[in-house]
C-alpha cells in the first residue's frame, strides 16, 4: 500500500482555486457538449466535416454553429458516455452563426444559458469542444475583448455578429459549435473557430449568448429559421458636425452608401448621402442599431425612418419586406 509522505498536500489541496474552477466547469459540461459528425451534401459524392454542439434542452436539441451544418441535412452526434445519437438539423441561421440541429432517442442533459452582456474583460472563461476529433477537450483563459463584431455572409446577404467575444482560451477547428463557459458552468458563448482573417492570429471568437441569440435560438427550434425585415440600404456609421448634432441630439447616424434598386428604401425616396438617425423613433448610431430594428414584427409595416439630408431632419415611411439574399439591412 502506497504511503504519502508526511508533509505532502493531498492533490485536491494542490488544486488552486483557478483549476477548481476548471475542474468543476468540466465535470458540469462535458457530459453536454457532443462531438458532431456532419454529412455534407456534395455533387456525385459524399462529404463529412466535424465540430462540437451543446446541449440545451433534455429531449435532444443541440446548439452549435451554422457553418458546422452548412450543406447538411443531418449526421452523428458523439456524447462522452458514448452514446452515438442520429441527428437532423432543425434551422441554421448563417447570419449570426447559430444552427440548432435535434438528435434521435436518449435522454440528453442539458447546459444552462448565461449572460454574455454581463462578462467584464479579464474573466475566466472555458471553453469544451472537440478541437482536430479529441473529443471532450477543455482549454481555459480569459475574455480579452468584448465588442468585437464578425462579418457573417449568407451567399448575397452580409451581417455583422455584434458583441463578440474574444478570448485567449485554445481554440482549433472542430471547436466550432462547442460550448464557451463562465465560471459557474453557465454558457455565455458558442465558440467559431473558423473565422475568417483571424485564422492563425491567435484570436478565439464565440458568438454572445444574450436576448438577441436567445431570441434566434427560439426562433430556430420553433420555426426553423430565422425571419428578418429588409429595406435595401448599404452604409457606415459617421460622424455629425457639432450643429446637425446639437439639433437633433445624438452626434452619429449611419451614412447610406447604396440604395438598392427596387427597395423599400428605393421605394420610400431614400438617397445615397442621407444619414439614418433614427428607426421608429430609436436612435440609429452605427450599422448594429439599424440591424437591430429590422426584426420580423417590422415586415410589411410602415416604419417611420428619420434622416438627414443636407443636414435638416426628413421623416420617411419604409414598409420592409422579409429578408431573402438581397442585401444587408
């Protein structure tokens, strides 16, 4: 029989509270988050990809990113009991990277939805995933950044992710769908490995579990899909000069570059050069707030936008259509 030597800390004394932390977050996760095997739809021959999921409901829906699932219909999601469980794929959204897919049979246990808008920068954060197949994998760090944004694109249609989180935590490709953790267990993001220009920079994103995501996540295990409104205007926000400022109380608006032929916005008389100011009577600041406003209810209804052109304020009535692959906002 092994003896410990006298004076020698037992190995949970040796744990630190920052690996107690680690280690509790793992032993609540893991059982969650499944390593995903995508089949992917390809001309005269089968295609496969991997990523992660989480769990978010016991009766097998499974949370991850829509460019895991993109060209598939469905695949085999792998748990760390071994269970191997068919899934389908219930809605993907390419515009804010969040998929929902179901799986077949067996009792799932779920995660537990945080928060992102109430992370601080400097916060511990988890991540488990599958990065390169090893599945149940766990890597730790910080939230470095918050606010960043990602473009997303759906073939014609491009969107900014607003409120992004960057973190040091390890990220791989197959990582992509898996779960990003407070320190209470609590999923506050869903990692995206491939991103883009940051590939290869040392970067780690995750898409914010917050009202907006939520909202989309409900939107996809109900319905499939995700219905956004469309006026047809491309732009950047800028600036106002002190006076225009003064007049109308908030000092940026957003500067429409393009205004798509045969759009609401065409349609309405808005111009290249005016600024958006305000939706409905919300301010409009940059592209996130007027993004923000073209939501489902807006679909069909007159909506009141406030520009500026040639710097006086000019009311004009937008009736959106729903969002297909025709432009940004």
């Amino acid at each position: 029989m092994a003896v410990r030597e006298v004076g020698l800390p037992t190995e949970a004394q040796a744990l630190d509270a920052y690996s107690q932390v680690v280690t509790s977050v793992a032993d609540l996760l893991i059982p969650s988050v499944a390593s995903l095997r995508v089949t992917r739809r390809a001309r005269n021959r089968a295609d496969f990809g991997a990523g992660s999921g989480v769990a978010i409901t016991p009766d097998g829906f499974v949370l991850t990113s829509a460019h895991v699932v993109d060209r598939s219909t469905g695949g085999v999601a792998v748990f760390s009991d071994g269970r191997e469980l068919r899934f389908a794929v219930t809605g993907r959204d390419p515009l804010s990277d969040l998929a929902v897919v179901r799986v077949e049979g067996g009792e799932l246990r779920p995660a537990t939805l945080g928060d992102a808008d109430i992370l601080r920068v400097g916060q511990l954060v988890v991540a488990v995933g599958n990065p390169l197949g090893f599945a149940g994998s766990v890597s730790a760090g910080v939230i470095s950044a918050l606010g960043r944004s990602i473009v997303t694109n759906n073939d014609k249609t491009a969107r900014l992710v607003e409120n992004v989180i960057q973190t040091d935590a390890a990220l791989h490709p197959g990582n992509s769908g898996g779960a990003l953790s407070d320190g209470d267990g609590r999923v506050v993001g869903v990692n995206t490995a491939v991103v883009g220009p940051f590939m290869g920079q040392g970067l780690g994103l995750a898409v914010p579990i917050n009202a907006t995501t939520r909202r989309i996540i409900a939107e996809l295990m109900s319905d499939g899909r995700v219905r956004r409104a469309y006026i047809g205007i491309a732009g950047s926000a800028r600036p106002l000069p002190p006076k225009a400022a003064r007049s109308i109380g908030r000092d940026r608006g957003v500067e429409v570059a393009e205004v798509v032929d045969g759009s609401p916005a065409a349609a309405a008389d808005v111009r290249r050069g005016d600024i958006v100011v305000a939706v409905d009577g919300a301010a409009v600041g940059d592209v996130a707030d007027l993004q923000r406003a073209m939501t489902a209810d807006h679909i069909g209804r007159d909506m009141a936008v406030t520009v500026l052109r040639s710097w006086e304020p000019l009311v004009l009535h937008v009736v959106p259509r729903e969002l297909s692959d025709e432009g940004s906002s």
